[in-house]
C-alpha cells in the first residue's frame, strides 16, 4: 500500500435507544470506505466506545470514559446520534459522558483543528411530560443551535441512512481533497537548492504600478485612473495566493521582491516571475527558454497600433506560432456599449468586472555555472489579465 495514504479516525457515539442507526452508520462507513481507498488512497477507521479494551485496576488510574475522551481529542470525524437517551455519567461527574465528549470538539472546533462534527437527532414527538434525558438531549440541540453548529434532523432510519450517506461523502471528499490538493501543489513547486546558499530559497518577484500609466494624454485612456486601485488589488491578491499555497505544502523560505530590488544572489534561487509583460525581468527571462526553444509560447506587449497578443507554438505546423489575440477589448467594448469611450469613468460601469485569459509556466533553470546541493533551480512564469492586459483592451481604434 502507498505509504501516503490518509487514514481518517471516526468516532461514532450513540446511546442505546439509536442502536438500528449505529448498524445503519457502519454499513455506510464501511461502503465510503470500500470506495474511496483505492480511488482516493483514503482509509476510514471507526472508532466506537464499544470497542474500547477493558482497564484492570490497580494496573491503570484512567477510567474507560477518560481513555474515550483522549480518542475524542484525536478523531477527524466525530458522529454523534441521539434520540431520547444522552447516555450515561461517569462517577464522580454530573455531565452526561456524551456531553464531555461534545464539549472537547466545540473546544477544538474554536481552535480551528481540522475535525468535522457530525450530529443527527431522530424527531422527537410531543411529550408533555419528557424524562429527564430527552430534556438533556433538547438542551444540548439548543446549545448546538445558539453556537451554530450544524446537525441534522431526520423521520426514520431509511431517512437518517440517506442524510447520512450524503454527509459522509461529502466530509470525506473534502478531507480527500485536501490531501489531493496538497500532492498536487506540492508537484508543482519544484524547488531546489543551490550549492551556494542564498539569502532565500525562493524569490517572488512583481512588478509594481508605476504612476505613469495613469497619466494618459488621451482622454479616451482617462478611465485608466479608476482602474488603478483595482490592478493594485489584483496583484495583491495574486501574492496572497501563491503565500497560501506554499503554506500547504510547509515552505517557509520565501521572499517578496519587486523589480526594482532583485537581490542580487538571485541567480542562486527558485524565481517566481508575476504579472508579464508588466514585468520586463521576467520579460528577458522568457525570452531566454524562447531562445532555447523550450517555451511554448510568447507574449506581445500592447503598442499604440497593435492589441497585446499571446503566440502559441503550433506543433502540428512545423513549430510554427499562431496568434492569440487578448479578447479584453472587444468583450468591454461589446459589454459597454461604446461607453468606454470619451474620457470620464462613468458610475454605470462600476459594478462590470472583465476577465482575460492566463498562463502559468514552469522551466528548469539548466544554467551549467551554478552547482546544485539538491534538484533543480525552476523559473515560475506568471501572466494574467494584468494592467497590461487592461491596456492593451484599452486601446481605441
């Protein structure tokens, strides 16, 4: 078996007056189980207090409910099932053993650990005078509720086997997506070391807005002053992005540059190259892998006569490029009827949002002069409907 298959620990409490919902949960554990191990390398191991090994005393000091807290703490999923019973106490306490085990996952729920809490009540009818349990039950749905901490309700078994085989599915895709999430984003950094140690591992590298483009002559470009907090916003976001998703795979050694301050041991480093063709270092760097002819595409800043375009290697036609042309400006044109034309922004056009098309690129920096501890150095090649992009489907025929 794969040494990076997940197993997900379930903990399945439930009184005895929900016993035909117990058989019901582990039939359907046992089917999610079946199918998502070989499709999603993922094991679910049940974990029911039943189940737990006998303590002798003087041997031990741990009481079994304390042995089932400590599984509690531990679990990914935890299933609770209630009817009228809550369940029993242990000596010495007078909170329902049930009700301790709820509160250490609320606990770790406000820590923000990764557990999924799992509540079903079966409906209860009017009962004028309800035993003291079936009062602690709709006390506990009450703190549930004031806490906003979802569960369910359900008619019978055959209604709690459909809700509940809905639920599982979907906590275990979303557990399994994650760990998919992380494989795959952990093949797409590919960073290696150098020999020489650098200031950093991996430098990110944007270009920032230079006030210039703002300052257009034309008046037809005037709009270009309202677009800029929104460009700004984008290049923040894109920063935020790529922080988050080296933080799934645990890398640390990282540094935000902007093109006026490449450090200048960069050539030691993994490189992530944003925003082209804004960028004119990553700019020059793509043109290198053109030149090798390792790059499958090529990026045409905008001109005063000329759209911006992205030409992409055609390998059925010789190695030829063919055009790409950015659909920016006719979609705004067609979107705004004309009125992007004739100077001011105009507040009817506020709330239309404009999308491009984007690239993100991967080469492997095959320079021979730098000595490698470990892999290989990589350039990380970011573009996307940046200012650029926004230029270019600015223009006016």
């Amino acid at each position: 078996m794969a040494t990076d298959v997940r197993e997900l620990k379930l903990f399945v409490a439930s009184p005895n007056d929900v016993a035909a919902e117990r058989q019901i949960a582990e039939l359907v554990i046992n089917e999610v189980d079946n199918n998502f191990r070989n499709l999603f390398e993922t094991i679910l191991k049940v974990i029911k207090w039943e189940k737990q090994p006998p303590l002798t005393q003087p041997m031990t000091r741990i009481s079994i409910q304390e042995e089932i807290n400590e599984k509690v703490k531990t679990c990914d999923i935890f299933i609770l099932l209630l009817y009228k019973r809550i369940g029993s106490r242990e000596e010495g306490y007078d909170v329902p053993n049930t009700k301790r085990e709820i509160d250490i996952i609320l606990k770790r729920i406000e820590r923000n650990e990764k557990v999924m809490l799992l509540t079903y009540f079966r409906q209860l009818k009017e009962n004028e005078d309800p035993g003291e349990q079936e009062i602690e039950v709709k006390e506990l749905r009450t703190l549930l509720e004031k806490d906003r901490i979802w569960h369910s309700t359900y008619k019978d078994i055959y209604d709690f086997e459909r809700q509940f085989t809905h639920h599982l599915y979907q906590t275990v895709l979303r557990f399994s997506w994650e760990t998919t999430k992380k494989k795959a984003t952990k093949h797409f950094w590919q960073l290696g070391e150098a020999e020489r140690r650098p200031s950093t591992n991996l430098a990110i590298i944007y270009p920032p807005i230079d006030r210039s483009y703002t300052e257009k002559e034309d008046p037809d470009c005037y709009w270009h002053k309202r677009l800029f907090p929104n460009v700004v916003y984008e290049d923040y976001r894109a920063l935020q992005k790529i922080q988050k998703s080296l933080g799934i795979i645990g890398h640390r050694d990282y540094r935000i540059f902007t093109t006026s301050n490449i450090p200048k041991d960069v050539k030691y480093m993994n490189r992530v190259w944003l925003c082209l063709p804004r960028n004119q270092n990553a700019m020059f760097q793509l043109k290198n892998y053109i030149d090798e002819g390792r790059s499958q595409f090529l990026i045409i800043p905008r001109t005063k006569n000329r759209y911006a375009q992205i030409k992409w290697k055609n390998k059925s036609n010789n190695n030829n490029f063919f055009t790409i042309n950015s659909p920016l400006y006719t979609y705004l044109e067609l979107q705004r009827g004309g009125e992007m034309k004739g100077g001011e922004w105009k507040a009817s056009l506020e709330r239309i949002v404009a999308k491009d098309f984007a690239i993100f690129s991967r080469f492997i920096d095959k320079s021979k002069y730098i000595d490698k501890r470990s892999g290989n150095l990589y350039d990380y090649i970011f573009c996307w409907n940046s200012w650029a992009w926004h230029m270019g489907g600015s223009m006016v025929s």
